[in-house]
C-alpha cells in the first residue's frame, strides 16, 4: 500500500512542525512549504494527495496559492487552516473548491479526521472555472445562497422544475 502525501503550506515553523509530527504519526507523507511560492512550486513538482494551505502566507496570500493550485489540478483536496473569519475571502476559497476548513489553533484529531475524508472521497467531477461578474449580478446570486456554487445549482433546479410541470401540463 503506498502512503498518501501531504504538502503543509504554512509559514509558521512551530505550527508546520506541528502538522509534519501529527501526520507521520497517523503514517501518511509529508512535504513542508513555508511560502506560498514555495508550495505552489512544490505541487508542480511533486504534486500531492491533499493539500493543508494557510490562508496568511508572506508574499502570496493563501487564495492565490489555491487559484494556482488549482490550475495545475482542479480536483486534489485543499483543506484551508486559518484564523481568518473573512467572509469574502471564505467565499472566494469555496468558489474555487475547498474541501474543507480548521480553524486555528487546529484540533489535530479533527484535521485527522477531515484528511481521511478527503482522501476517502472521491473527487467530483467538475471543474474550475473563473467568471467575472457584476457585482450586482453577485449580491443577487448572494441573496439566493452565499456560495456562488450553490445558489447557480439551485437557480438550476428551479428551472429543471418549472421545465418539468409545464411539461406535464402539456
């Protein structure tokens, strides 16, 4: 059986190492990045089965870390470590597919736990697209579902519905 790889792509040295004893320990491989540069690099090169980003990075913030990694592969895990709370910024992650968020200080049992899970999921097939809207067609899709994603399936399904009924009408 192979080891799955993790890429840790946080600048704080403590924290990383942290991450890098908690995941060896649960057996899986790891390879640290202490820049967003950094980590974006090492994806290129060596790829990853998950990867654990931290949205405040030195030079390159985490979201644009994510838009570059997802551009190589639009479908390996990305689960966002952070203290942020802004919620653009969370809104801008899910648009472009985060599996999943830990807030800091992180609950190692519960990064465990979301690891395996993404590693047990398989990855949807979708993918990534960059739109760039008005902010008016926005704030419309926002009162909808704050998740972009999510308030374009539900326009979606509405229609699909309404398609239906006046197909049975017929």
């Amino acid at each position: 059986m192979s080891e799955h790889c993790i890429l840790v792509i946080e600048d704080q040295e403590d924290l990383a190492e942290l991450y890098e004893t908690t995941l060896r320990g649960a057996g899986y491989g790891v390879r640290l990045a202490m820049t967003g540069e950094e980590g974006v690099g090492e994806f290129k090169a060596h790829s990853a089965d998950v990867v654990l980003l931290d949205m405040t990075l030195p030079e390159m913030n985490g979201a644009e870390v994510l838009k570059q990694i997802r551009e190589i592969n639009a479908s390996v895990p990305v689960i966002i470590i952070t203290g942020e709370t802004h919620a653009g910024l969370r809104q801008q992650c899910e648009r472009l597919g985060v599996q999943d968020y830990l807030p800091k200080p992180v609950n190692y049992d519960a990064m465990l736990t979301t690891i395996k899970l993404a590693l047990d999921t398989p990855p949807e097939e979708s993918e990534v697209i960059m739109l760039r809207l008005p902010k008016s067609l926005l704030a419309e899709l926002s009162e909808i579902e704050p998740n972009l994603e999510s308030a374009i399936i539900t326009l979606l399904e509405e229609r699909r519905r309404k398609g239906k009924r006046a197909k049975d009408k017929g």
